[in-house]
C-alpha cells in the first residue's frame, strides 16, 4: 500500500457528508516547502491535499469539532490522484487523502486570554531553579526511636 504522511495547516473547518450508512469528515491542508532555485532565491511552494476521514455507522465524528481553520494537523492515509476539466477547459490535478490516522499538533491561533490574578488557596509554582535540600531519610538498617514526652498533669 503507498502512504504519505504529511504536516499542514487546516485550510477550513471540517465539513460532514453522508454517503450510504458511512460518514465523511472533509477539510483540506496546505502543506508549504521552502527551498533555494537554480538562481539562489529562496521560494515558498504551497500544496493543497484535500483529506477525508471516513466513520462507519455509529463510529464518533467527534474529530471534525476539532478540525478547525488555521489549525495545524499531521495526516497519514492513502493517497490518490482525481482530475476534472474546469470551466476554460483546463486539466485540473487535485491530490487527495484517505486518511486513516490523524494528531492535532496546534490549536487554532486565538487571543490570548487575560491573564487570571492568583486567589487565596491557588497552588504556587516551584522554584525548580532553586530547589529545597531534601529532608533527611533515616540511616538503612539503623532503629529509629522516637521520644519520649512527658504526660501532661491532669487538670482539676
């Protein structure tokens, strides 16, 4: 079987389509290739894979939530080739993915959220820089014994 694994950014969101019992998650990635020509200009190349995950009756779409514009995604599926001619009667190659195996590498980029002020009872960070000696363990093989204290008068 021919596979290609490929890192891109999600173009946009996912889309659900129905085909028979099966279901279809659709979305495209741009896969970008930098590289130096024969003159030593450096040229940025962008490459569209249209991709569709297919879920049988009852399996979970749940991914397509995830799969978001801007999103950056690695694919892994089978490859394939479709061609059609376009309204000035050009060829038009589209390279597709059936893709069976996919990881979310990023989410899409948003605002930052304000930063939230701390509240009595939040955990502190550690201070990995400048950590705390360890507490002294008791010595293998050597009895610990602990003191005795004397008992306090009974109050009358």
């Amino acid at each position: 079987m021919l596979q290609l694994t490929a890192t891109g950014n999600v173009g946009k969101d996912a889309t659900l389509s129905k085909s028979g019992n099966d279901t279809a998650i659709n979305f495209s990635i741009a896969v970008n290739r930098k590289y130096r020509n024969g003159q030593g200009v450096e040229v940025e190349e962008t490459k569209w894979i249209d991709c569709t995950i297919w879920r049988k009756q009852g399996e979970s779409t749940d991914i397509a939530q995830y799969i978001k514009a801007g999103t950056k995604i690695l694919v892994q599926g089978q490859p394939d080739l479709r061609w059609y001619v376009n309204g000035d009667g050009e060829v038009v190659v589209v390279q597709t993915l059936r893709v069976f195996s996919q990881e979310l590498l990023s989410a899409k980029k948003e605002a930052p959220a304000p930063e939230a002020k701390p509240q009595p009872g939040d955990l502190q960070p550690t201070d990995f820089d400048n950590p705390a000696p360890p507490a002294a363990a008791p010595a293998a093989n050597k009895p610990t014994r602990a003191k005795a204290t004397p008992a306090a008068a009974p109050a009358q």
